[in-house]
RNA sequence: GCGGCGGUCGUCUAGCCUGGACUAGGACGCCGGCCUGCCAAGCCGGAGGUCCCGGGUUCAAAUCCCGGCCGCCGCACCA
C-alpha cells in the first residue's frame, strides 16, 4: 500500500534528521514516550507560537494565558470527578486474558446503570448472573480499578498524595478567580495555557498520536450563560464561515460530514452555542494555516455517551492522516458550569461572578410575616416555641398558606390564613451573581506536529522535500558559499549569515559538498529559502534566493536580504517579487 | 492485556527457513582529500554494529527454543 509508505518514510525522515524518536531507546524504549529533536523542537515551538497569535494575541482583550504546576493536590481531581471518573472498573478474562470494561459488560447483559458501583458488587454481580468472557466464553475473575492518573506523593508524607495532571483545564478552574479579579472581574474571560499532562494510557501505540505524556494548548472561555451575544463579541465575523460537521444523528444513520456555514449551524441549534461555533472556526483555520485543506477536516459531534462526564456538547476535530484515516487533533466541549461548581463545592470558595445591571433595578419582592401580636394573644406561652418554629419555613410555603386562605400548621397549633400578613416590598438589585459557564477548545499538540508533517511531505525528482507552511519552518534560511574551497565566498557567506541572525532569524550556514547535495539537504528539514553566495557577490554584491518549493531563484543585494526573507516568510510574497529572476542550469527540474 | 508479524552500522536492508569460512555483506548518509561557476555528480580514503535484552540447546547461535522489552496490524482500552 503506497499510502501506508508514507507513515514509514516519515518516521524514518523524523528520526534521521532529527525531528522526534521514541524516547529511552538506549534502554530499549518505553512505549508512549517521545523525544523531540534538535529541529522537531523548532517546529513545535513554531506551531505552539502560531496557535498563541491565533487564540490569544489576536483576542488580546479577552484571552490570557497562564501557567500552573503539572502536580496536583489529590483533592483538585476529585473535585474535578477525575479519580472517579478517569477510573475504569475493568475485569480479565480468566481463560483467553482479555480485559472488558465491568460495568459495559453488566449494562448490556442485565440491563440496569452499573454506574457508582463498587468493584465488589460488580464482581458479584457477574458471578450471580454468571457473565461470561463475551470473545470466548470463559469465566471472568475479579473486578479491578484502573486509573489514568499518574499518582505521585507530594513531599515525604505517603498520606500526601497526588496527581499528574491528565488535562490543564483544573489549572484554569482552580485560578480563575485570582485571574478574574487581575482582569477586573470582567466576562467573557479566556484562559489559556500551554503545558504538558500524563495519562497512564493501558496500550499506547500508533507513534506520536497516543502518548502517555504530551502537550496540550488549551483554553477555557468563561461566558455568562444568560448573555450569548455578548459573550462572543467576534461572533459576527464568522457568521458566513463554512464548517464541516458530521452530527451525532448524522453518524448514527450513517451519513458524511456536511457543509454548514456558522450561522446555519447556531440558529438550527447543530452547534449548541454561539461561542463553541466561533473557535471552532478559529480552530479550522489555524489547522488550515497548518496545511490541512477543509476537505481533509471535519467536526464529529460526540454522542451522550460518548461525551466526558462535564460536557454537553462536544465536538472532535478531525483531520485526515494517511495510515490510521481520520484522528482527532482538538476537542471542542460546551463544559457548562460543571467544574466550576464541583470546585465551589470541595473547597468553599465562592467562585462566581458578579454582573453589575446598567442601572439598578427595582424588583418587587414579596415578604411573609407570622402576625406575632396574634400568635402571642392566642397562644401565650407557647407562642416563644411557634415563632422559632415559623422561622425555618421557606418564605414561598407561608405566601402560600395566606394566599390561598389555608393557613398552617406550625409546631401542631393551627396558624389561621389571617394571622400570615404578606406584604410587597420593593428591592433595589444592582446586579446579579452567577457561575460562569465554559466553552473549551483543547489541541493535541504533538499530533498537529505530526499532522504538519505528513501533510508537507512531498517528492520531487527522487528527493524529499519538507513542504512545511514558511512560517512554521523550523529553520527559517540558509546560506551557503556556491563552492567550498573559495575563502572569499565563505567569508561573505558568513557575513550574511551574520546580518540573517542579528535580524532575528535562524539560519544554517553549510560549505559542504557539492552545491546540490546542500540544497536537498535544506530541502529536507524544510528550509524555507537558500541564499547563495556566488562569484557575481563579489562583483556587485548581490545574492541569490533560492524558493524551497519551486526551486527557483531570484537575484537581489545582499543588504535587502533580510527584508525579502521576512516577506517570503510571514506576508507569503512569491518569490519572483523579492528580486530578478535567475536562470541557471539545471533550474526547475533538476 | 490477548493474537499475528517483526527488531541486523545514523538510515534502509542482505544473511535467519537448512547453525560452522559471518572477521556480519551492501546501498544511502556521515567524515577527510581531490575535483566542482547552481540542484543528492565523479574518484580516493575513513569512521561507524550491545545482530533488541536475558536465559537455554549445541563443540559452535544473528540463525534453533523459552522469557522479557520495543514497534506495526487486529481485538480490547482510549474521562
């Protein structure tokens, strides 16, 4: 199959040019762990600074970005349902050694919510119903926990336990508040963050796409949910904007992905909220400035089940790869106020937000009172023990007794309808308080680095060339001498390369072999340009640059060098605009 | 975790079935020299190998057997 070449051809690309292998291969390896090398640690960082203009710098009003340890406090995880929810009650097989999910296996033979149950009373219920192993029918064994999370001891107290963290969202959650109050309190608010995680995967495999630790870019936009207009203010650029997306309903009858543009998909309610609708969009393009075309990327909403347990809505953007199809390279989940309240709840810390009104309102209230005169002249002694009483019944239950002329019974003394005197009261309410909710866009960034590659992998005349978009490129030029033996070449060469670095780029300078093994050997990391330093140089001190992707090749003076390379790297100017063409031998086609 | 296939210089690979002249061969790449006025050119020289690891069988193991690790594929798993 020639298309599973290309997963072959990369990875022996990435690993003898120095891009990622597989970590502790001196020792063997260990599964799902990657190293990142000399020039794959450029591209990444390439990539992470592009998705950092794309998300925060250009929403530079509303999104920051923070930082926050990769160890957490054991109570963080169960606040955010992380220990029991990241754990899977799993059974083996006693006879072929394949291992099930206890609880699936229970749902679907008995039919009742297995949900909550402890590993005991799953074992038990298997043996008293006598489920069998669903491959090969043999008795299963003891059900048994596993958990995702890396656990980890914080400082030399065993009782001290805690976790690697499997997401950065709790990060966010956790400083919200601190991070709110620094942005003057003000919604919308991202956060972002960008930093690795740990998920003790059972079988991690397929390269860099599962890894056991790995970087996620991640934001968390809190959004007051009264207020969707107001709470994506950029909304209304994207309207017109295509997505593709395949509905859970879709998936279920089995049909592709299908055109919406944004505002089709928020009004017929495909995409639950305005905001989720919007970085999706900004996730496409930054996937599209990644070279994936929209044809090779869709959305894949998630079904009720499919979802996290915080979520309710959730779509996987996937992007097609050439060996495993289609993978998700970012999830984007309408969280609501889940984790908000979760952390509100375990650590008593109020966390919501107050919107003042524009102006004050007047609210009617209405207000019940227990006529205490009568009470006392009717039941005298008693009355101490029914006011007490009366004290700690909710307001709406007393409006009610008068309302409807009932009255109530309070401590076993009947409370006529007459002795409950409600009033309307007028409340001045200068705003309101609420717990934020959140839309989160989260990307896989070692996969997306991965995505890039495949996706600029290119043959050209027997040799590999490493398309990738010029500004993600993770050396920007090179320079090289047009022969290596020539002094006055290679000082001049230097020179430039000198005059490329002091502006701010990076640049390899190469003399050796012949002057097309260096070109192919640029062309292979993905060097955008090449300048070359040629005997005219020494003439009239001009240069040649050279285009990675067209290998053509225009003249201009050595001191716009730097201006051209900035254009050809980040306005995408052609090059035939930075300077005059040249026709060598061999030009083109090679 | 289960099953199948695989693991040999930096990379790709020959050898393994049928154990011994394998001191593990080649190609590409890399380094040095000559040459070279624009696309992996040529010539000469060189460096580079725990044959994945451990154990066993044998006079003798890259080769056969067992266990482990790692990779790929299928199953399971992937909040």
């Amino acid at each position: 199959m020639a298309e599973q070449d290309l997963y072959n051809k990369i990875m022996e690309l990435a690993k003898r040019r120095g891009f990622f292998w597989p970590s502790y291969e001196i020792y063997g390896g260990v599964a799902g762990f990657y190293d990142f090398g000399p020039y794959g640690v450029l591209l990444k960082k390439r990539i992470i600074e592009k998705w950092r203009k794309y998300i925060v710098e250009n929403h530079s009003n509303y999104v920051v970005e923070i930082e926050t340890p990769i160890i957490g406090p054991s109570k963080v995880y169960e606040a955010s349902g992380h220990v029991a929810s990241f754990t899977d009650p799993i059974v083996t097989c006693t006879k072929c050694g394949r291992k099930f999910r206890a609880d699936h296996l229970i749902e679907d033979k008995l039919d009742i919510d297995a949900e909550g149950l402890s590993p005991e009373e799953m074992t038990k219920l298997i043996k008293e119903h006598n489920i069998r192993c669903p491959v090969c029918g043999g008795v299963l064994g003891e059900v048994k926990l596993f958990n995702l999370l890396f656990p980890t001891q914080i400082g030399p107290y065993e009782g001290n336990k805690g976790y690697l963290r499997p997401e950065l969202a709790q990060g966010m959650f956790v400083a919200f508040k601190r991070v709110l109050e620094v942005m003057r309190g003000k919604l919308p608010l991202g956060i972002a963050q960008i930093g690795r995680v740990g998920r003790n995967e059972i079988s991690p495999r397929q390269a860099m796409m599962r890894l056991r630790e790995f970087t996620i870019m991640e934001m968390e936009y809190f959004i007051d949910p009264e207020d969707p207009d107001g709470s994506c203010p950029f909304y209304s650029k994207v309207e017109d904007e295509v997505l593709r997306i395949r509905t859970y309903e879709m998936k279920v009858r089995n049909e592709p992905p299908k055109e919406f543009t944004v505002k089709e998909a928020v009004e017929s309610g495909v995409i639950i909220h305005k905001c989720l609708a919007y970085w999706m969009v900004v996730a496409k393009k930054f996937l599209n400035s990644l070279g994936v075309p929209d044809e090779n990327m869709f959305f894949d909403e998630k079904g009720p089940h499919e979802r996290a347990h915080y979520s309710s809505q959730t779509f996987d953007q996937m992007v097609k790869v050439s060996r495993w199809g289609w993978i998700e390279v970012a999830g984007h989940s309408y969280r609501g106020d889940y984790d908000l309240s979760r952390h509100m709840e375990y650590s008593g810390v109020d966390l919501t937000v107050f919107k003042p009104y524009e102006k004050p309102i007047k609210v009617k209230v209405k207000k019940a009172f227990i006529d205490k005169a009568y009470v006392g002249r009717r039941f005298k002694s008693e009355a101490k023990k029914i006011l007490m009483e009366a004290a700690k019944i909710p307001e709406e239950k007393l409006i009610e007794a008068a309302e409807r002329g009932t009255g109530i019974t309070i401590a076993g003394y009947e409370i006529p309808a007459e002795a409950i005197k409600v009033v309307e009261r007028e409340v001045k309410v200068t705003g309101r308080k609420f717990i934020p909710h959140v839309v989160e866009p989260s990307f896989g960034t070692d996969r997306i680095v991965y995505v890039a590659f495949e996706y600029s992998y290119r043959e050209k005349a027997g040799r590999t060339i490493l398309s990738l978009p010029r500004d993600v490129a993770p050396v920007q030029a090179g320079v090289v001498p047009l022969v290596e033996k020539e002094e006055a070449l290679r000082e001049k060469a230097i020179e430039l390369y000198n005059l490329l670095v002091d502006n701010g780029f990076y640049v390899i300078y190469d003399d050796t072999g012949s002057i097309g093994r260096r070109y192919a050997r640029m062309d292979e990391i993905g060097v955008p340009a090449v300048f070359t330093i040629d005997y005219q140089t020494l003439e009239d001190g001009t240069v040649t640059m050279r285009d990675r992707d067209t290998w053509k090749q225009v003249r201009l003076p050595f001191n716009e060098a730097p201006n051209a390379l900035r254009r050809f790297l980040y306005d995408g100017v052609d090059i035939h605009e930075l300077g005059t063409p040249v026709t060598v031998e061999g030009d083109g086609e090679g």
